[in-house]
C-alpha cells in the first residue's frame, strides 16, 4: 500500500500580548476620556454653571484631551522608536566591524537559555546567516514585531478612544436635565468605567471584576475630588 502524504495543518496560535500595544494605548485613552469628562462636569456643575456652560465645557475637554492624548503618546512613543533606532544601528555597525564577536556574543545568549555550547553555537550561525542583525534585535536587544514602537498608530488610538471615552459623559451631560445631572453622570460615569475595565482585562486575560473594580475607584475618587473642589469655588462664588 503506497503511503499517502497528509496534509501538514498549520496551528496558528493567537497570543494576548501581541494586542500590548493598541490596547494599552485604547484602554488608557477610553479612561482618561471618561474620568477627565465626567470630572470637568461634575466640578463645573458643582459650581453651579449654568447647563449651557457644563455641556460647553464637556466639549472643549473632548477636544483638547483627545489633542493632548496624541501628542503626548506620540512624542513619548517616539522617543522609544528613536532609542530602539540607535541601538540597531549600533549593531549593525557591530556586525560589520567585528562579525566573530557578535557569533560568540548570540551563542553565549543561547547558551544562558538552556541549549548546549555546541547546539547554541549552530543555532546562532544559522540565524546570523538568515539575519544577523533581527537575530540580535530580539534575542540580544528584546525587540521584536510585538514590541517594536509604533508613534502614529499610539498616537491615533490614544486619541480615538479618549474622543470615544469622553463621549459617553457628554452625551449623558447634554441629555440630563439640570436638576438631576451631577447624580446621572456620575452613575453612568461609572457604569462605563466598569464596562471599560471588564472589557480590557478580559482582553488581556485577567480577571474582569478585578479589572472593572479596579477603574471605578480610581474614577470616583477624581470624580469626588474635583466634583468637591468645584463645589468649594461655588460657595465661595
């Protein structure tokens, strides 16, 4: 019976950590949008703002948190991409000028992580010979296509999700009669930070109660604190 080859199934695995980078820059930007938000409302509207101004006030924080997201997670963002620049190009610079040394340096790495001296001096050669210089950006330097910095999509995902996360306490202020605003979006302030934090530790493959408990308090104590501050002005006013 002639033997008949079987088709070779690829297992394609999906890891959480190659989601590190979009979704730490999505969850930190939804958060900050939300907190920031609903704060600016509650302490205007605690200091008795008429409704026009609180909703006023909502927007432009929309707008210049979302602004100052991006830039802040860009320059930062960028300033690893530029020191992760440096390095490769010191290496490749090492490569060339002492090609030898760099073998032996890759082999003793390997041979730290477990292989045997002979075993890990053939694994370095042959990925030196494939690509010495990604060779020694992941396994001498840690970077890797999951880690590697990535300025504009940070920077765009940081301020889409703000816009996103500051949205939601807007839309409640513009909605909320005046009467019983400060209440309203504080509860669904809340809500969505649970939501938020659930949402993002399941992403992450944590705990969702843990995640979710872990942003509304931090969320309602801003919330307390500016909402008591601009309480404070009111009566002073």
């Amino acid at each position: 019976m002639r033997d008949v080859a079987m088709p070779v199934r690829r297992h394609g695995e999906r890891h959480r950590s190659s989601r590190v980078g979009w979704l730490r820059a999505a969850v930190l930007g939804a958060n900050d949008g939300i907190v920031s938000t609903a704060s600016l409302v509650l302490g205007v509207a605690a200091a008795n703002a008429p409704h026009s101004d609180v909703v006023v006030a909502a927007v432009a924080g929309l707008v210049a948190g979302a602004m100052s997201m991006a830039a802040g997670e860009y320059v930062s963002v960028h300033s690893q991409a530029d020191a992760e620049s440096a390095d490769l190009e010191r290496e490749r610079k090492e490569l060339h000028a002492d090609e030898q040394g760099e073998l032996n340096e890759l082999t003793a790495i390997y041979v730290r992580r477990g292989l045997e001296q002979k075993l890990a001096r053939q694994v370095a050669q042959q990925l030196m010979a494939h690509d010495a210089l990604g060779a020694h950006a992941r396994d001498e330097l840690g970077i890797s296509e999951i880690t590697v910095a990535r300025p504009l999509q940070a920077a765009f995902a940081s301020a889409a999700s703000f816009a996103a996360g500051a949205a939601l306490p807007l839309i409640v202020t513009a909605l909320a009669p005046s009467n019983i605003l400060i209440a309203l979006v504080s509860v669904t302030s809340l809500v969505f930070l649970a939501v938020l934090g659930a949402v993002a530790a399941r992403a992450g493959g944590a705990s969702m109660m843990t995640g979710a408990r872990r942003v509304t308090f931090w969320g309602a104590l801003a919330m307390l604190i500016t909402s008591g501050i601009g309480a404070l002005f009111g009566i002073s006013g």
